[in-house]
C-alpha cells in the first residue's frame, strides 16, 4: 500500500465519530471524494434480488451518477455489483458497454467513472462508485485509496445494522436508501395494472422516465399518487383525474435526461396536456 493512502481503521473512525449513524454514508463518500481528487462519488446498496438504491451522494456529479444508473439500469455500478469486480471507465465517451447512460452521463459533464463492489465473501451489499470531470485512469495510489474506502463502506453499512451477522444489506440499512421506497412500491402498482412481474414492471418504470426526461423517483411519485397508470395501449401509460395534487410528466425536448435530481421540472404542464 503506498504511504499516501489512507487506511481503514483511520477512514472509520473519522466517519463513525459522528453521533448520528445516518451521517455516516455521506460522511463517507465526501471523504472518498476528497481523498481520491474526484468531482462526485456516491454509495449504493443492494437488495438480495439486485436491485440498487442509492444511500448517499456528493451532490452534483455525485447525485447526477448514481440517479442516472439507477433511472437506466445500467452503468458501471450494475456491474459491479452483478460481478463483484472492480469496474473502470476511464473514458466513458469511448466506452461501447452501456451506450444510454455513457450518453447521458456526458451530458451531465461526467468523463469517467470507477466502481468498487462491496462485498463479504459471497454477499454483495453494494457499490462505491466515483466520477471525474475528465477522462484518464486512476492512479495506483488512487486504486489503492478506492478499495480502502471500500472496505471502510462494507463495516459502515454493517455497523448500521444491528443484523449480527451479513445475509445481505438490512432492511434497517435500506430505510436510508433516499430513492427505494417510492421506487418499489411504484414497481408493485404497475405490475398489477399490467400483470407483470416486479422486474418488467421496473423496466417500464424506467422507460417513462426516460422518455419523458424525468426522474425515476419523479415518475414513481406519480404512479404512487395515482396521477399516472400504465396501461397496454400503444402509448404506455395514461393520466388519471382525481390524483393527489401534483404536477403531470414533462416532454424530453433535447433528447435527453435533464434533471435527475428530483421532480419538481417546470419545464412540465398538466396532465391533460400529455394525456
């Protein structure tokens, strides 16, 4: 280990001296940020079936590139946490494996990304994900202070937990995930209005908001609200009258995804406007 990097005893008690243990994710990937000279990074968890939230974000590139991988399923942090490797993306603007979010991550100024599984032995807990404004690969001592903070994340999220023992993140770890909850229970209206399974209900999930430029969590809000019901016709999905109050899904004028962050977009009218 070069002599510049910082060790994990040293990165955990800088983050866990902190009273309130729900600080302690973002206390965490503000330290990584800083130690390893990026312009964002972020902290994701994993469900036992695959599915990622994100527990905490630097804000701008940081929130920007973890609601991007989780609005498109795909992006760096999937597979690091499908592989339980260390996944690279020096450039991501020549790299051919996920060409939405390479796209959609250029036009949020993120040039590379670098993802580090969280793991013990056999159980995925999630991603520690950091993003550059410019392209090039991460130094050695770089590498080495990503994988500390790794292994810093895996005692965090388990000193989170009062779980004795790691079958998977627990439910109790997963409440502090900002984006799951309204997420998956949107999941599970729409794959009853559909008949489909909770997975196919997702990927529909995640085509409006990608279509409409929202954000997932945006899209979601609705569904759970009932201002917004998916249906077999050939556009998808249609607005319902009678919802919580709330303002409807807005057009993708440029082509893509232009706010991530959350979902009050003025650029959106009425429902009856895109019924």
């Amino acid at each position: 280990m070069p002599s510049s990097a910082p060790r994990v005893a040293d990165v955990l008690a800088s983050v866990v001296s902190r009273d309130d243990r729900a600080t302690w994710p973002m206390a965490l990937v503000e330290e990584c940020r800083r130690a390893l000279g990026a312009d964002g990074a972020g902290l994701a968890v994993a469900d036992p079936d695959g599915s990622i939230a994100v527990l905490a974000a630097t804000p701008g590139l940081g929130q920007a590139g973890e609601d991007l991988q989780f609005t498109l399923g795909e992006g760096p942090c999937q597979v690091a946490s499908a592989s339980g490797r260390l996944v690279l993306s020096p450039d991501l603007g020549a790299d051919p494996r996920w060409s939405q979010y390479s796209r959609e991550a250029g036009a949020h100024g993120i040039r590379a990304a670098f993802s580090a599984p969280l793991q013990v032995g056999a159980v995925r807990l999630g991603v520690l994900d950091v993003y550059r404004r410019v392209p090039g690969s991460l130094t050695m001592a770089a590498l080495t202070s990503l994988q500390v903070y790794a292994e810093a994340a895996v005692a965090v999220l388990l000193l989170m937990s009062d779980a004795g023992e790691a079958a998977g993140v627990p439910a109790d770890v997963m409440e502090f995930a900002d984006i799951r909850p309204v997420v998956h229970q949107a999941a599970g209206m729409v794959a009853v209005q559909l008949d489909v399974s909770l997975q196919v209900a997702l990927v529909r999930l995640r085509g409006e908001a990608f279509a409409a430029g929202r954000s997932l969590r945006a899209v979601a809000g609705d569904v759970v609200a009932r201002r917004l019901a998916f249906d077999h016709t050939d556009r998808g999905s249609s607005w319902r009258a009678g919802g919580e109050s709330g303002d409807g899904a807005g057009e993708c004028p440029n082509g893509h995804i232009d706010r991530v962050d959350d979902g009050d977009d003025p650029r959106r009218g009425s429902p009856d406007e895109h019924a």
